[in-house]
C-alpha cells in the first residue's frame, strides 16, 4: 500500500499537488496493490470553515476562503477518525516549521495549530482518503488496511 494526495494536492498545496503525480508514477512502477489519496471531504470541513469565518471576521488576518481544492465526500472512499490523537496531529503541525512561519500572511498550517482544541478536533479530526481504482459507494472504510484483507 502507498499513500499519496489527490489531484488537489489534499488542499491545495503545490508540493503535495506534485506528489500526487510522484505517488501515481511510483505505485505503478511497483505495482503496488493499494493507492490512497489523501483529500479533505468539503461536506464535513464547510460546519467547521463557517466557524473560523466568523472569527475571521473578529480577526481580518486569517485567510478563509471556501474549500475550492476539495472533494466531495461521496468522492470518498476512507475516513478515518483521528480524534483520540489529536494533540499529537497539532503538535505536529507545529513543528512542521517550514509550513507555520515565513511570507506576507498567516500561513494555514500555523492557523490550524492555533485552534482551540475542540475546533481543532472538528477540523482535523478526520482524514479522508480516495482509493484508487476503487469506485465510490456508501460505505466509506476506516480502516486504510481494509483493502488489503
């Protein structure tokens, strides 16, 4: 199994846009069995977006705009709940340097590691995936090793 982002870059960031196409070349050089997508389901990000607007409003810096480089979640094929881990996923985040500090405005990254925590948990609580090969249904898995059994 190999792991990538979705043409989009999972939100739209250059370099994961580019390993969209590094993880479609690779999986198939190997002929790995199982290629997910990361992406970010625009159904379940919009409660949460609205959210942060309105404090956008309170606070004019922060960059908000609507989930363009998303997908749709009947797009999906795996969400799985990250939740419980949370405060590892923000620490994370906040050492990912070059991703929360640097350029003209607030960066997303820096933004999303600055929530309080139960924002934090609404928005990044859940990764979504796209299977490759696989069509959509009703049942997304969350489990990322599901396809494989």
């Amino acid at each position: 199994m190999l792991t990538g982002y979705d043409a989009h870059g999972g939100y739209g960031h250059p370099d994961h846009r580019h390993l969209h196409h590094v993880a479609r070349f690779a999986a198939a050089a190997a002929a790995t069995p199982v290629l997910l997508e990361a992406t970010v389901d625009r159904r379940r990000l919009e409660p949460a977006l609205r959210l942060m607007r309105l404090a956008g409003r309170l606070l004019p810096r922060l960059p908000l705009n609507g989930p363009a480089d998303t997908y749709a979640g009947s797009e999906t094929t795996h969400a799985v709940d990250v939740r419980r881990y949370w405060k590892h996923k923000r620490n994370a985040l906040r050492a990912h340097r070059s991703q929360t500090e640097g350029g003209a405005g607030l960066r997303t990254v820096a933004l999303l590691a600055r929530l309080p925590g139960p924002l934090f948990r609404s928005v990044a609580g859940r990764e979504w995936f796209i299977e490759v090969g696989r069509a959509p249904g009703g049942h997304r898995e969350g489990d990322v090793f599901a396809s494989l059994r």
